[in-house]
C-alpha cells in the first residue's frame, strides 16, 4: 500500500477507534489486529458476567472502484467473477445482467435460459457445500463436538460414506456443466451482453439431463438427511426455533411475476415481518429501495430500506432492516416453481407454524429446499427445446451509459452498478454484496446469541468451546462470505471470538477454521 | 496501492488437469490465493517463478489456483506429495516471512490462513472415500501485508521476499521429489 493511502487508512481507523472508545469506555480495539484475515466476535462483560455487548467485525474489501476504472465494462463479468473464490458465478452473472442493462440489450431466449442453467447448477452446488462441509456439521456432527470433529469427516461417520460419495461425485459433475458453458468455474467466460458464448449442442442434452435427474435425485435424498438427522431431533429442533436465533426483520428476495422464487432473474419483493409485501422493485430501482449505514465499530456496511430510514438495529413491523438469503428468499415468496419443491416448502411452513419464519437457523433447511428447487430448475431448463437453440447472443448496439444488474447470490442479493462512457469504460463501479445485505441482521444475530447464551460468567473455565460454537453458529447459518474477497473459504470465514470481563481484560479467546 | 491501470489481470489456470486419462506427475506444486489482491497472488507468483525451470522435471508439475477448500481435492487426487504455497496472515511476524506449517497442526490450532483451512479434512475426506491421496502434503505459507485491496502487485515487502520463497519452494520440492 502507499505511503499516503496508508496514512489515510490509519487514521481513518483511529477516528474509528476513537469513536468506539467514547461510546464503549475503556475498551480499546487494537488496530494490528483489526485486519488480519478473521471476522472477529468481541464480546463484553458487565459485573455480573452477562453479556453487555458483542461486535462482529469483519475484514472489506478495498479498493474495488479504483480498480475497475477505466477498463472496458465487457472486463466485469471476469474481473468481479475473480473477487471471490467462493461466490464467482453469482459475480459473474450479476455483472453480465449489468452489460445488459448497459447496453441496453436483451437476451435471446436460450441465452437467458442457458445463463439460468449454469446458474441454478452453479447454486445447487454451492448450497450442497455448505449444508455437507461447512455449516451442516453443526447439526449433524453436533453443536457441542470438537471442532476436529465438526466436519465433513464428521458428516460421514453420522450419515455414512455414500453421503462424502455421492457429494463429491455431484459436485464433479455440476462442475463440469459449469465448465461445459463458462470453460472454467472459477473464472467463468459464459456472460456476454446480450446472451452467452456457447450453446448447448444437442448431442451433449441426454448427458446433462441424466445429470439433472440424478441431481434433483441428489437434493431429494440431502432433504431427507435433513428430516432424519435433523428434525427427529427434538434438541435440534428446540435450537432452532429458540429465541436466541430469532429476529423479526423484513426479507427480500428474487421473484418471478408469479411471486414465486427465482435466482437468476425477476423483480425483488420484500416483505415485512408479518409478511405483507413491503414494496416490488426492479435492479434499476435499487437506489430508491436499498441504501448504506455505517458504523463507527465495523467495517461493514448496513444496508435497510431506504424509505424507512435508518432507525438502529431494531426488530418489528416498522423495522427497516432486511434479511437475504435462503430463509429470506422463501418468507419473500409465495411459493417456489417446481413441485416436490413446492411440497417442501409447504413442509417447512407447516412444521414451523406458518410464514414468514424468523429463525436464523431454518436458513439451514431453507437451503436444503433450495437444493431441490435448483436441480428440478435444472430438468425444467434441459426439457425445454428452446435450450439447444444455436441463438445464444444478440449483439448489442447502443451506446452504453449506466447498467444495473441483479442475481440470488446463494448467500443471497448480489446487486451490480456500473457507469461507463461512451467507449464502454468504467467510470464508476458499485457493489451491494449479500452479506452486506445482511450485515445487521448478522450482527443482531451475534449478539442475541452472545446475551442468551453467556450469563453470569466470571472466569474462562465457565467459557466451553461448544457455547462460543453456539454463538458462532447464528453468524454461520448465514453463510457469510465476509471481504467478498480472499481469505474466506466458501463461506467459512475464519472467525476470532474474544471474550472480555467487566474490567476489560481478555478472558478467552478462541480461532474456529 | 496499484493505480487504475486498464491492463488486464494474469491468466490463472484453474481447472484440474484437462486430460483424466494422462497420469498426473507425482509431485504437485499448487499456488494457491488471488491474483487481483495485491499480496494474497504470492502463492501464484512463485509457481510463476517455477513454472518454467521445472516444465521438464517429468516428477514435477507446476499449477496455480484460486480455488480453496473442497476444491483443492482435485488436484490433490492421484499425487505422491503436494506442496502448497500460499499466502498468510498472522499478524505476528513481518511481512515477508517464510513460515511451513504443518497441515494437521494447522486445523489443530484452527487459525490463520482460510485457503488451507481444510486441507486436512479435504485429506481425510479422500482417503475416507477410497480416493488416491497424496502421503506427503508440505505447506510453504508466506506472511503477507496486504491482501483486501484491489491490484495486481505486491506489496514492496513481499516483492523483497519473493526470490527467498522462491529459493525455499525449489528446496522443498527436491525433497519431496527425491523422497521414496
């Protein structure tokens, strides 16, 4: 980093620091330690040992504008796709929905349904990660095993060894319909303005059909996973639906004129905590419906509805905070476009009392629904003939000025802006990010979890690995992807939990991977 | 801070081997992180920096990678022994050290550095799953300064540091290659 940029940095972050130790006294945040590649959880005690406050603070990304200015805006759709080893695809098509808009073209009819394909493909995947490898381990290994234990490794000791089969086989062959499409899956080259660069040759369908069936297969048995291990537990189920993990936000989420739940493409409802609709609005819109709030504690951003104001970190009918992602997705339908889909998600509304749901943790089942919807999506796409159609792209022709793009990131909302002149090169470039999206109610979260969980603590040994677990789990079942950048495994961002007593000093501290 | 130069970004070769019925070398260097992220690209540039002294070696193969996680098991399957060369950040020792964690101790201790975070797990996995796994995984991690902003250049500390790591990965790799 420059010398100059540096110094601004710094002394951005003593302002920071600053305000936080005005506001919290005696409490310093170590500078040194605030960007090592960690979210970190501070939390703080009062006398009684109660939690009196807990700070997530998470690492950003910098610099994202700088760098993009200038370059031609067909470079987006590869530049953002290489922001994040986690979430490329969803960049990527975000930013291809943007030269759309940019140059004010509309997809031939198999472009957009091939863009839909590789998507939902690119979304079973990823969700399937999470509920195996990364966030699935909590429940199914046990909120309370050893973190040695609590993993994929663990997975297949409870659920067998078809479950580490059958999830690597799946995601093998979900990539490489990505990478039929998009050539690689990490820096995919599938999105152009106005279609994609490949059609689907209709000696390869049969292939990729079988491949669907077998997914939608997949899915199905995944959901079941989850009725077993999960919902016959009535410990889990408690865990669940305790208050602890419960905020009654507003949500947002993709739809399709039918309302029903779409993530590549269709207007964005967001629902308030009864769940009437709130308001409707196109990616073009999202400046009148979506702004930014900062901190003086955290780098991130908090997003809330901007016709609300800001009013705090506040839950209820009036609240203008929102929640994005699987759980929000569904409360923000009404329903899903596929049938045993649908079925589940009739399920899910059935067994937790009625929509919308407010449990943090229902995300985990939400996305196991979204599994199902994605691979049956797939089938749906492949049984259309238009999908082999050699008319992929329709070559744009006006003069770019502004384009707005937006895609269901798995992790929810992923909203694109950029501005060009008139050659096509940046000259501004925007991103809301789904955890961005989220934040508040990430941060909520954290600390709901952190108050009910942690009482009357005086001393470390009464700090069991297993309860920070517990408060880490509110933070995970977002499956955040934190900095939208590097260091963050798919949404396993590595996360430092600190406690601290009434009189300021470290009690404990403890890494997760 | 790298300014807005409209140069496009190093090609990254990130898919698995493109041939499955090719046997892969034994021994594997994989340059893990990113190369938009300023010093987060240091795993990438050294197996840049070796790419072309070993393209002969017929034990050794060179690739790069943004992938993390799950992912890497692609590359893993079928090796003898793999070393990973990424970045790191500790926040304990200056930028530009060299550090070689053990991969087990590594997620004993459940910190530092995400992209290997489940390295062990993703090898255990394999094995558990009757896939070839490598016997021999070494990790060449190198504390880094900067990786949250924006560029395609490091940092002048790992600049500095790059032919030492360079040096330390060529080292590492005769071991691993020469070892039974």
């Amino acid at each position: 980093m420059e010398p100059a940029v540096q110094q601004t940095f710094n002394e951005g972050n003593l302002r920071a620091n600053a305000a936080y130790r005005a506001a919290r006294r005696q409490v310093i945040v170590d500078p040194i330690t605030r960007l090592e590649g960690h979210g970190k959880i501070d939390i703080y005690l009062d006398e009684r040992g109660d939690v009196e406050r807990a700070y997530l603070q998470v690492p950003e990304l910098r610099g994202f504008e700088v760098f993009c200015l200038g370059r031609p805006a067909e470079d987006m759709p590869q530049i953002t796709s290489r922001i994040c080893g986690v979430c490329p695809t969803a960049h990527h098509m975000a930013a291809t929905k943007c030269l759309d808009d940019l140059y004010q073209v509309e997809p031939t009819p198999a472009g957009r349904k091939i863009r839909e394909l590789v998507y939902n493909t690119f979304v079973l995947e990823d969700h399937a990660l999470h509920f195996y490898v990364l966030g699935g381990p909590d429940f199914i290994v046990g909120p309370e095993a050893p973190p040695a234990e609590r993993n994929i490794v663990g997975v297949i000791a409870r659920v067998g060894l078809e479950a580490g089969k059958r999830v690597i086989t799946t995601r093998k062959r979900l990539r490489e319909l990505i990478a039929y499409f998009g050539g690689k899956v990490v820096h995919p080259v599938l999105g152009l303005p106005g279609g994609v660069s490949k059609a689907l040759d209709p000696a390869d369908l049969p292939g990729f059909k079988e491949l669907a069936r077998d997914a939608v297969a997949f899915a199905e048995w995944t959901l079941q996973i989850f009725r077993d291990v999960i919902l016959k537990n009535p410990d889990y189920v408690e865990l669940i639906t305790a208050d602890t993990y419960t905020h009654r936000t507003c949500y947002m989420g993709q739809v399709d004129e039918q309302n029903r739940l779409n993530f590549y493409d269709g207007k964005l409802r967001v629902v308030d905590c009864n769940g009437n609709e709130v308001c409707k609005f196109t990616a073009r819109e999202y400046r009148d419906h979506v702004a930014e709030h900062v901190e003086p504690w955290s780098y991130m951003k908090f997003t809330f509805l901007k016709p609300r104001g800001w009013q705090g970190f506040v839950e209820g009918p009036d609240t203008s905070l929102y929640g994005v992602g699987p759980l929000a997705r569904l409360n923000a339908a009404d329903g899903l476009a596929t049938p045993r889909a649908q079925a589940a998600y009739e399920e899910f509304y059935r067994t937790l009392g009625g929509k919308p749901v407010h449990h943090t943790l229902a995300n985990h089942w939400a996305r196991v629904i979204e599994m199902v919807y994605a691979a049956e999506r797939m089938a749906q796409l492949l049984d259309d003939p238009e999908i082999t159609s050699p008319d992929v792209r329709r070559v744009p022709t006006a003069t770019p000025r502004e384009g707005m793009g937006v895609v269901e990131a798995p992790r929810g909302t992923l909203f694109h802006h950029y501005q060009t002149d008139e050659r096509g090169l940046i000259t501004m470039a925007n991103m809301v990010v789904a955890t961005g999206n989220n934040a508040a109610r990430i941060a909520m979260s954290v600390e709901r979890a952190a108050k009910a969980l942690i009482r009357g603590v005086q001393d470390a040994a009464q700090i069991p690995e297993g309860l920070l677990n517990k408060v880490e789990m509110a933070f995970r079942a977002y499956d955040p992807c934190l900095g939208c950048a590097t260091h963050t495994l798919p949404g396993h961002t590595p996360l430092r939990v600190r406690i601290f007593g009434a009189d300021r000093r470290l009690l404990t501290e403890q890494v997760q991977g | 801070m790298n300014r807005a130069a409209p140069d496009k970004p190093d090609t990254v070769s990130s898919s698995p081997p493109a041939d499955a019925a090719v046997p892969p070398r034994p021994v594997l260097l994989l340059g893990l992180g990113n190369d938009i992220l300023t010093d987060d690209a240091i795993g990438l540039e050294v197996a840049r920096a070796l790419r072309g002294e070993l393209a002969r070696d017929p034990r050794i193969e060179v690739r790069e990678t943004t992938e993390m996680g799950l992912a890497l098991l692609d590359f893993l399957v079928g090796r003898r022994a793999v070393l990973l060369v990424d970045a790191i950040q500790t926040g304990t020792v200056p930028p530009g050290t060299l550090l070689e964690p053990d991969p087990a101790d590594w997620e004993a201790r459940g910190g530092g550095n995400p992209h290997l975070l489940g390295v062990a797990a993703t090898l255990a996995l394999g094995r558990r799953c009757g896939l070839p796994m490598p016997e021999w995984v070494k990790i060449l991690a190198i504390e880094i300064a900067d990786p949250f902003t924006l560029g395609t250049a490091l940092t002048p500390a790992l600049r500095a540091a790059l032919p030492a790591a360079v040096a330390r990965a060529r080292r590492l790799l005769a071991g691993l290659a020469d070892s039974p």
